[in-house]
C-alpha cells in the first residue's frame, strides 16, 4: 500500500451558524486522484479550502504528507504546506508573464531557470513563457495555472472547478490533456467538480458530498453500482426508485417480485433502486405502465413511464423501440441482478458484494 | 485573503494609528469644549450664533437652489435634445469645477469690488466712486454659486444619460404626453443623482471658507476664523466647530441615507440604441442663451477677469519668481500629502477588504471623518493641540502634512479599495499557497496590482491639497506661502495683479487631470 498523502479525520467547519462540513474523513494515497462531487453549496470547496489552509476547522485534524497541518492546537499557513491549488478562474498574476508566474513558487536555491522550462514543456507551452495571462487562451491559462502549482512540487495538488470556465466541447479534450499531465508527473491530486461525467473520469475515487457530508467515497464503479444512498445514486448515473414490500424473501412491487440477496426483516417497506437500462418495456394494452415522456438521444430512447401508485421510472430503449407517448406498456426487469435497496433512514441493503 | 485568518500586525497596527489619528483633531475639539460646561451653552445661545446659524442656513440652501435650477435645464438639453453643440456645452458647463472657491472670491472682487474692473470701467466717463456693496450674501452667493453648481450637474448628466429610454417610450405608448412623461417617468429616475448632488453642493456650502471669508459673510467657518484671529477665544471657537461638524455629519448622514434607498435598475442590462433626440424647433434659441448665459458668467467671466489681472500683473513687473517659490512650496507640501496619506489609506484599506471584520469596517468608516470635517476645524484643533501638547510639531510641515492626511483620507481610502475590490482574493491565496507570507504577498501580488488605484488616490490627494486653502492657511510654518494662501492674502488685501498668476497657475495645474476625467467619462 502506498503512503498516504491526505487525511482529513472527523473535520467540522462552520460559518456562522451555517455548518459547511459536518465530520468528513477521508483518506488519499499518493499518487491517486480524489473527485469530490456535488451540488453547489455541499462543502466540497470548502473541504479543499481547509485542505489548502485558507481556513481554519472548528474541529478535527487534516494531515499531508504524513505531518499534522491542522488540529488542536495545530495550524500551518497555506505557504508551509506543500499544497499546490489550480483556481476556476485560475488566478494568474495579470501582472506577471508566464515563466514568472511559473517561478513564483520556487525557492531560491533551485534553478529557476531549470525547473521553468521542465514545467513548460510539462504542460506543452514551449515558446510562450513571455506571454502575459491576458494573451494566452482559456486552455493556456490553464496549463500555465497547472504548471504554477507542480512546480515547486507540492504533496497534493488542489483543483477547484478546474473546467468550468471552459467551453463544452474543449472541456472533454483539455480535461484528457490534464488527465495525461498529472498521470505523467505523478501527481496526488484532489478536485471539485458538480459534473458527474468529469468526476468518473477523472477520479481514481470519487467522494460524492451532500450538505457537508462526505455521504461515500470508493472508485467510480463500486458507487456506481452500490450507491450508499439515494442521493449517491443519483449523483452518479441516472436512478429511479419504487416502493416494495419484503414478503418471504422476495422484494414485493408494482413491477413484479425481485429477489433480496441478503436478509431483510419481514414486512419491511424499501425503496428500490432501478437504472434505465435495466427497465425493459413491452406495448401491451393491459400493462401497468404509461409512457409520459420520450427523449430521442442519437442511438436510443429514454422513456419516462408513469407507474399505478403515481412513481415514475425511466427505461432506456434501442432506438428501433419506437413508442408514442401515452402508450400502454408492461415493465420488466432482469431478475439476476443484483438490486439495490434503501430503507426509509437510507442506508443501502444488498447489492453484489 | 482568508475569511478566518488575523491579519498581519504592521497591518493593524497601521490602520489602527490611522484611525487614531484621524480621530485625534475631533476627540481634543469635543476636549476642549465639553470642559467649559455651562459656559459653552451659554456662549454658543447668544443671538450672535444663532446669527451665524441663519446666514450659513440661507446661503445653503439658496446655493442648492439655484444650482437645482441652473443645472436640472442644463442637463436635459445637453443630454436629450438637438441642442447645437451638445456635447461642448456639456463639457463647457462642468469645467467651473476646477476653480477653487478663493479664487470665485477673487473673481467676484476684482470684477465687482470697491477698485474692481466695473467700478474702474465706469469711474472714468461717468466718475462712479462707488458700487452697491458686493461685500456679504450677493457675493458670496454669487462666488460658491459659480463652482458649486457643478457637483449637482454632473450626476445630472450621468443620471440623465444612463435613462433607459424604452421606458419613456412605453409611458408615450400608455397614453401619457411629453411633459407627462417627463414629471411621472423621468423625474422620479433622476431622484437619486438630485439628491446626491444637493447634498454634495450642501456640503460644499456649508465647509467653504475661501469665499465667504474674501466676501466677509459670517458663516461658521469664517466666524471661527474670525474668533480665532481677533479674540483667540478657544471656547467659542472650539464650541462653533462642533455645531459645524454636527451640521456636517448630518448631511453625511443623509447622503448616506439616501444613497442606500436608491437602487434604480434599467429593465435590461443595455440600452441597444441611443435615445430619440428632443427636437427643440423655435426653443432652440432660447436654450442656446441659457447655455450661452451660464458659460459666460461661470467661465469666460472669471477667465477673462483673470487674464485682465494677469496682463496687469506682468506689465507692472508682478513678482514672477516669488510665484514660483510659491507653486514649489504647494507642489512639495501636496506631495508629502499625497504620499503619507496613500501609505495610511492602503493599510486600512487592504484591512477592511481581506480582513473583514466589526474592527477593520469601524476603523474604515472612522476614516471617513474627513468628509465631514470642514478644514478650517481640523487646523483650529491643531493649531490647539500643537500649541499645547505638540509644540515640537507646532508650526512645522508635519502638522500641516497630517492635517491634509485626516482631511483627504476618505479620497485615497476609497480609490485603493475600489481598485482593491476588483482584484480577486485567489489571486492572493494562489501565491500563499506556493509558499509566501501574507505580507509578501501583499509586496509581490496584491500592491503591484492595485497599483493604478494608489496612484490614482494619491494623485487626487495631491490636487485637491494644492486647493486647500484654511488649514494651509492657520498650520503653515511662519513663511511657507503656497499658491493658496498667496491668492487668498492678495485678495483680502485687494492687491489683484498679485493675486492673478497664482491663480491660473493653480487652476491650469488642477484641471489638467480634471479635463482627462471628463474627456474620459464623456
């Protein structure tokens, strides 16, 4: 096993009586990239901001690199840390050119000179380190941002929001380039974003937070197909959930009976969870579903089917399933696999081990 | 910086003297007076006060008056008509703004005082010894008139100009006329910059001191003057400066009042196309007088009476040298000035901006004192403070350099926060996270980038100490003359060819800066 390079134990922080992190822990190794994803306002740039040392928790220690940076009675300032931090907005000296913003961090008794062209050629901006922030492109500013922060090699590499400012369709291709960049230079790294699709792509683990809470933190896959709760569930991937009844074994809905894998205690009410591609649906005059919504996306359909009890779920369809809406349809699952189930408090219960 | 973080100590402890400092010359005033118990009321309740209250009163309030009238006509027909030549009257009619009041009152003198260029004209074919006095209200009236009336046209004009004029057009199409238009859409849009502006002018009014002391009209600032001068009654005078202050304050507050209620918004975020133009048809003329009118009393008259006294000044071999001792005293001082005030306003400034806290906000608006407080109060307490507990400082130009940082603080406070705001804090964070201290960043991040706004506040601390005339006047050391207080003193003695030069140097040196604002701000 690696070393560890972050860990945050039992970290709280509030803002007035606004509470922004509410008890996270996590642990990163070295060389890993951490994706903390969710929604605007869930603490997860805050949890980076404690991580760098521009604030102070209330409660718990945040180590890197193996020293306490933060505790009781413990607080190192930002520039004794060995973070490295890529803003949104990047955060350019405007008043400096490139290889002087690149340069800003290195010590005195390193070769300046050295190290500058190592990190352009790093980030492949060979040729442009007289260039001022203004002239360069999103894209540029970026790499240059990227640079700043590696350069002085720091412990971990803090990005926040990095692709946001970008337009979407470059947004795919620099985030591969950055992918490359820091897989290259080894780099541990710990990064917020609200795009699913960036964090599955970028994280070796992905830590999905709501409302100050780390809710599960795992690799992509395992939260992908064990979500921890129904809002993990939604936040990677689409969910749809309905009602069922444990009744001798069995998971009792208004699609059928799906099997448990493990105990559930007897007449206990789950939610389960249903993914579009595993919802398969059938025209059938007598079926109990309502097609309400259909969505074209290239090679497939996704409809959305409106169930007796008023719950809705979605079903992902090849794109010769072509149905009207207010079609009557019957809905099937496949029954081996392996469900997933909340309970109301939303712990998760069963799913592949 | 960091929300949670203490700031720096040489950074509070920097602000934090500021702010003493400016509290310094106010704290000893309320000293002074509040030691004299009864006394005080007892003096200040005498008819002569309340004298002094009713002129200061009727001179405020019939300068914003006329002012109101002067610029309101102005401001629509520069701004909304086909008014010939919009854009010159527009700029024509601002630029008495860069005429301090002494010299309106030496203007106002040498035209129509006792051996003026009028009684002189009309001496010699009609032997006229004698004019109506212009001495008392008319002339200082007329002299605050002249440079005040700007401070409300300017807004007007930004107010005026910045209209969307989709809204008047749904007024029209609602049914309602031009001119009902104009009382029910436009009027009440224009509420905030009139108001801004009667204050400012009210203000204005009620701290000058150059024009109502050449044209002895007993207002506070030249009746505390006066009590100074003759009496050197510290009681009184120290007791009329502090109704001043409260006058003062109240206006502040006012304006601080309106300006948090007047949030008028356009209805999209820009106007995709210019305003249909007014056209004036047969009015034009009569518009074309007005502007012509106000253009020649505010500016043609006072240049051309300078220029007659200037001509008259260097035929009589006026003493050129002795002026320019004078302007290199003015610019040394106002660089000092400009200077010490610049370094105090950045440490309080970066302390409210990064560290915001209840303290850092108290010591900011402490700052803001200076506003309020009329030039002559500010001297008159130091003059107290130095000849009592600072005879060391007495008479030097460090009271005089402190006293231009209390008075023109508020100035550089707000250009280095407003430059301070736009540079953002990750900026900051971004270099401490690659390893400085928060006061290296301030040296190599945070100073380089604001400073325009430093420049530009210590570049208006510079012109506007070039301007000030009381406190220059009462804290000079025995000797140091500047431009100011040469003109002022000619002046008063009706020497005018000596008073000439000073006063086109000073304002062609002031409205240099002043001319790229507007051509800027067009």
């Amino acid at each position: 096993m690696n070393k560890i390079a972050v860990r945050c134990s039992g970290v709280t922080k509030s803002f007035g009586r606004t509470l922004a992190i509410q008890g996270v822990s996590l642990e990163l190794e070295e060389g890993k990239f951490l994706a903390l994803l969710g929604p605007s306002g869930c603490g997860k740039t805050t949890l980076l901001r404690l991580i760098a040392g521009f604030e102070v928790p209330d409660k718990g220690t945040i180590e890197i690199g193996g020293s306490t940076v933060s505790g009781p009675g413990v607080f190192i300032p930002p520039e004794n840390r060995r973070v490295g931090i890529v803003f949104q907005d990047y955060a350019l000296f405007p008043h400096m050119d490139v290889s002087r913003n690149i340069a800003f961090g290195l010590s005195k008794d390193v070769d300046r000179k050295k190290r500058v062209e190592e990190m352009l050629s790093l980030v492949g901006l060979k040729g442009l380190q007289s260039r001022i922030p203004h002239e360069l492109s999103g894209g540029e500013q970026q790499r240059v941002a990227l640079a700043r922060a590696m350069a002085p090699g720091p412990a971990v590499l803090l990005l926040d929001e990095p692709f946001s400012n970008l337009d979407a369709d470059l947004r795919i291709r620099i985030r591969a380039e950055v992918k490359g960049i820091l897989t290259c230079a080894g780099a541990t790294v710990v990064f917020v974003t609200h795009d699913q699709q960036e964090a599955l792509f970028m994280g070796d683990l992905v830590g999905v937070m709501n409302r100050g809470r780390i809710e599960q933190i795992d690799t992509p896959q395992a939260i992908f197909e064990r979500p921890a709760t129904p809002f993990v569930a939604k936040s990677i991937g689409t969910a749809d959930f309905i009602t069922g009844t444990v009744e001798n074994g069995l998971v009792t809905t208004e699609i059928g009976n799906l099997p448990v894998q493990e105990q559930l205690s007897l007449g206990e009410t789950v939610s389960v969870m249903l993914r579009p591609k595993l919802v398969y649906i059938l025209p059938d005059s007598k079926g109990i579903g309502i097609i309400t919504e259909r969505v074209f996306q290239g090679s497939h359909y996704l409809y959305r089917i409106q169930l007796p009890s008023g719950a809705t779920v979605r079903s992902l369809q090849d794109r010769n399933c072509s149905y009207p809406v207010d079609t009557r349809v019957a809905i099937e699952t496949n029954l081996d696999h392996n469900f997933v189930y909340f309970q109301e408090n939303c712990e998760s219960r069963g799913g592949p081990s | 910086m960091m929300r949670h973080a203490r700031p720096p100590a040489v950074l509070w402890l920097s602000a934090t003297l500021t702010a003493i400092g400016v509290l310094l010359p106010l704290a000893y005033l309320v000293l002074r007076a509040s030691g004299a118990g009864m006394e005080l009321w007892s003096l200040l309740f005498r008819t002569r006060t309340l004298d002094i209250l009713g002129r200061t009163l009727i001179l405020v309030i019939a300068v914003i008056g006329i002012s109101l009238a002067i610029s309101l006509p102005l401001a629509w027909l520069t701004q909304r008509t086909d008014l010939p030549l919009r854009r010159m009257w527009s700029i024509l009619t601002v630029l008495p703004l860069v005429i301090p009041s002494y010299v309106a009152g030496f203007v106002i003198v040498a035209a129509l005082g006792p051996r003026g260029i009028l009684q002189q004209a009309l001496a010699g074919p009609f032997g006229v010894e004698r004019l109506p006095d212009i001495y008392g209200f008319p002339g200082a009236f007329l002299a605050v008139t002249l440079v005040a009336y700007p401070y409300i046209l300017l807004p007007l004009q930004a107010s005026i100009r910045g209209l969307d004029p989709r809204i008047e057009e749904v007024a029209r199409s609602l049914g309602h006329g031009r001119w009902d238009t104009f009382r029910r859409v436009v009027l009440p849009q224009l509420r905030p910059a009139m108001a801004a502006g009667v204050l400012l002018v009210g203000l204005y009014t009620l701290r000058d001191f150059g024009a109502v002391s050449l044209l002895r009209y007993e207002t506070f600032t030249w009746a505390i003057y006066l009590q100074y001068q003759t009496s050197f009654d510290r009681i009184l005078a120290a007791g009329l400066s502090l109704v001043l202050v409260f006058m003062a304050l109240a206006i502040l507050f006012l304006e601080f009042h309106t300006r948090g209620k007047s949030h008028y918004h356009r209805t999209a975020a820009s106007v995709s196309r210019s305003p249909a133009y007014v056209k004036l048809g047969r009015w034009q003329w009569p518009a074309l007088g007005f502007c012509a009118l106000v253009v020649l009393v505010a500016l043609v008259m006072p240049v051309s009476i300078l220029s007659y006294w200037l001509v008259r000044g260097f035929s009589g071999g006026g003493a050129l040298w002795q002026t320019t001792g004078y302007a290199l005293n003015s610019a040394y001082v106002s660089g000092l000035a400009a200077v010490v005030t610049a370094i105090a306003a950045i440490s309080v400034a970066v302390l409210d901006v990064r560290y915001p806290s209840l303290f850092s906000r108290l010591l900011e608006r402490i700052t803001y004192i200076g506003f309020a407080l009329p030039g002559i109060v500010i001297a008159l307490a130091l003059v107290f403070f130095g000849a009592n507990y600072a005879t060391l400082v007495y008479q030097t130009l460090a009271l005089l350099v402190f006293a231009y940082a209390v008075l023109f603080l508020p100035q550089a406070v707000g250009s280095v926060r407003s430059s301070l705001l736009q540079v953002s804090p990750r900026l900051e964070e971004a270099a401490r996270s690659l390893g400085r201290t928060p006061l290296q960043v301030l040296a190599a991040v945070t100073l380089p980038l604001v400073r325009p706004g430093i420049l530009a506040g210590a570049g208006l601390v510079f012109l506007t100490t070039m301007k000030e005339l009381p406190a220059t006047l009462l804290l000079s050391p025995i000797g140091f003359k500047t431009l100011a207080t040469s003109i002022w003193s000619a002046t008063s003695e009706g020497s005018f060819a000596r008073a000439a030069f000073p006063a086109v140097l000073l304002i062609l040196l002031s409205s240099v800066p002043m001319a790229f604002l507007i051509v800027r701000g067009g």
